[in-house]
C-alpha cells in the first residue's frame, strides 16, 4: 500500500497516522485473521464493525498494490472531521498474475483505472494517536490510534444516478483525487511502519 505524499495532511502527523491505520487495517482485514495483532486497538477505533474475519474465499497469498490519497479533511465541530480518502489498484489472489496492474505502454487515465472515494468520519477524543515514522515493515505492531475512533466507514456506493435502493448515496467526485501516480509497475510500501512505538 503506497500512499502520496501530496494530500490534506503529513501522513506522519496523528492524523494522517490515524487514517493510515484505519484504511491499512481494514484492506489487511481482506486475508488477515490477526489485524488486531497487526494494529492493535484497531477493534476499538471502529466500534461499529462487527465481523473481523476475511471473507469466505479469501487465500494466505493474497497481494495487494494500491495507491492512497487523503484528498480532503473537514471539521465538522465537536472535534470531529469527514475525510475523503482516495484509492485506485488492485487485489490479487493470483500470484503470477500479479503484478503489474497496467502496461507501462498504455497509461491509463483516471476513468480507465477507476479511482474510489472512501469517507471516514472520525472523532478526536482522548489521547491522540502518535506521530508515526516511516520504516521497512508493513504494519505497525503497536497502537497508532490513541483514543480517537471511527463512526462512519464508507466505501460503497449508490450508481452516479442517485440514490439506490438501499439509499445509499452516489459516491463523491472522483476528480477531487488529482494525480494518483503511476501505478504500471509496482511500488514498495510506503512510508510503511517504523515498527516500533513512539
């Protein structure tokens, strides 16, 4: 999972290490039996998730290579915010099918290669989170979500016509995303995760 360092925020502020934390840790929920083991008091920071097991299907070998942006943080009072996280990759089961995700000789544009939105609204309560530090490993191994927490989780939406018939809501415009980056080949993650606490 790699992340542009152009977004709304420092990605090693307690911010950006708390939004980190929360979509890392659920995209690791897609084939880990241990996120909380991986990043601890996650269960904590989104409360309303109940299920904490990968879906049925999903295999040890797993891979994925996505590129994610905070495109976007609003205070909404009581110390709270709405952040609008963009992502664009894949998830592969496939290890020799994977990578790369594109020919490097035919470029995608942002429609070709469908760039999502995901919306968190989070809760700035108590100990904040840390700030983090770059390093080699891909989870922390220790709390990087203080006391804060989640209480909405988006990242399904309605068909850009309207509202469906759950109600959802069509999902916000991806042309908030800008430049995602060049995902033809695959990257390391990064910053990745010092791996040890601060």
């Amino acid at each position: 999972m790699r992340w542009r360092e152009d977004g709304a925020v420092d990605l090693s502020s307690p911010t950006g290490t708390f939004i980190r934390g929360v979509i890392e840790g659920e995209t690791l929920l897609l084939f880990d039996w241990d996120v909380e083991g991986e990043f601890p008091g996650i269960k904590d920071a989104i409360p309303s998730r109940k299920d904490w097991m990968p879906p049925l299907g999903s295999n040890d070998y797993q891979t994925v290579d996505e590129i994610y942006k905070i495109a976007n943080i609003r205070d909404i009072g009581d110390n709270s915010a709405v952040a609008l996280v963009c992502t664009t990759g894949q998830v592969s089961t496939d290890e020799a099918a994977f990578p790369p995700y594109f020919d490097s000789q035919d470029v995608p544009d942002a429609r070709d290669r469908f760039v999502a939105v995901e919306r968190l609204t989070f809760h700035r309560e108590g100990e904040s989170p840390p700030e983090s530090r770059p390093g080699p490993k891909l989870f922390p191994g220790y709390g990087v979500f203080g006391d804060w927490w989640v209480s909405e989780y988006t990242d399904s939406w309605a068909p850009p016509s309207g509202p469906d018939e759950w109600g959802r809501e069509p999902m916000p415009d991806p042309s908030i995303c800008g430049d995602m980056g060049d995902l033809t080949s695959p990257g390391p993650s990064f910053p990745g995760w010092s791996g040890a606490g601060v």
